[in-house]
C-alpha cells in the first residue's frame, strides 16, 4: 500500500469537468479546512479501521468527522464516501444511527473474495483487487452496505449483497461504497465510476 490513492482518485476525476483539492482528514477535524466550501466531499478510507493494535489511530469517522459531516449535509452537501470498513468500525448504537441518519446505510456483514468475484453497478460489471498482489493493495475483505427505507442499492457484489447505497434526497445527495473505489482494477473503468458517481452527486 502507497498510501498516495487520493492522486489516485484525482486522476480517475481529472477527466471529467471537475476541480480537485485534496486534503488530510486531520486539517478537516482541526478547521483548516471547510467542508461547506466545497460542492462535493470525496472521503477516502481505504483499509482505515480502529483495530486495536496498530500504531496510528485509524477509525473511519472519529466523533468530529461524524459531527462535520452531518453539518456539512444539512446544508445541501454531496458526499462520496468508499472504505472496506465503513460498517464493521462502527459499531457502538449511536455509530449505527448516524450510519443511517446521514450516510444512508446499515452494515450487513462482510463480503469476501470467492471464484465470480465481480461487482455491478452504473451499467458496468468490474473487479476488485482482492488477493496480494505487487500492484496494488487488496481489499481481502469488504463491507454489505444495506440502503436505508429513504435510500437505494446502487451496487452489487457476485453473490447479490448490496456493495454500495446511494441516496438522492431534497435535503442533500450521497454515495457510500463498502469497498475501496481505487482497488477497482481496470483503470478505465475506475475513472468511469468516479465520472458516473460525481454526475448523479452533482446533478441540478
């Protein structure tokens, strides 16, 4: 793992008509950086996950990011959100209802690499870098996100599980995927995605 994928996503995005600025989420949680300055947020999570052991804290939403977030919805924000651990690192009941009440989704378990291990969605069937490889990290193991009654399943996983939520409401608009989007393999299609993904976040 580089750890350089939001160049990665910057890049699958350069080909559309978007902007990018990038930032750490640490300058988003001390006020460096404002959410509400920006039409849309792209969190990138990747493995992210408070395991326990590991030397860096690495929860997906810290307290403050679920506060700025939240605000930054009320006031008409996009959000894009991708992470294998979006629903298994939260885990306490307030965690699961702020997964709901503002990014759409309940955790429905876990989705591991088997022999048809493809994903569906926007009109495209594509795959996830799964097993350890030299070229890229590997999402061994990612999240079932379920929709919530006012959202919908806007991926799937081989096996028919929900891989991905999308909400569409007069209050704001998000997309949460329960896999990285950079472990996407074809690059192609990966910049296809993040097209798709930032038309219907961005639509008038």
């Amino acid at each position: 793992n580089t750890f350089d994928y939001v160049s990665a996503h910057a890049d699958a995005i350069s080909g559309s008509r978007y902007n990018v600025v990038s930032c750490s989420a640490k300058a988003v949680e001390a006020g460096t950086v404002r959410l509400e300055d920006f039409d849309c947020v792209d969190l990138v999570l990747g493995l992210e996950k408070n395991d326990g052991h590991s030397l860096v804290h690495y929860k997906t939403f810290s307290p403050s990011m679920q506060r700025l977030i939240e605000d930054y919805a009320k006031k008409g924000g996009r959000i894009l959100v991708s992470g294998a651990n979006i629903g298994n690192d939260m885990t306490g009941d307030k965690e699961r209802s702020w997964l709901a009440d503002v990014l759409k989704v309940s955790f429905g378990g876990v989705n591991k690499q088997d022999d048809a291990d493809f994903l569906n969605g926007l009109s495209l069937q594509f795959d996830l870098y799964r097993t350890p490889n030299d070229k890229h990290y590997a999402a061994q193991q990612t999240d079932v996100l379920s929709p919530v009654p006012s959202s919908y399943c806007a991926m799937q996983y081989a096996d028919g599980t929900s891989a991905a939520v999308a909400y569409d409401g007069k209050d704001y608009r998000s997309f949460a995927a329960g896999f990285p989007l950079e472990c996407v393999k074809q690059p192609s299609l990966f910049r296809q995605i993040m097209n798709g993904v930032l038309t219907f976040l961005l639509a008038e």
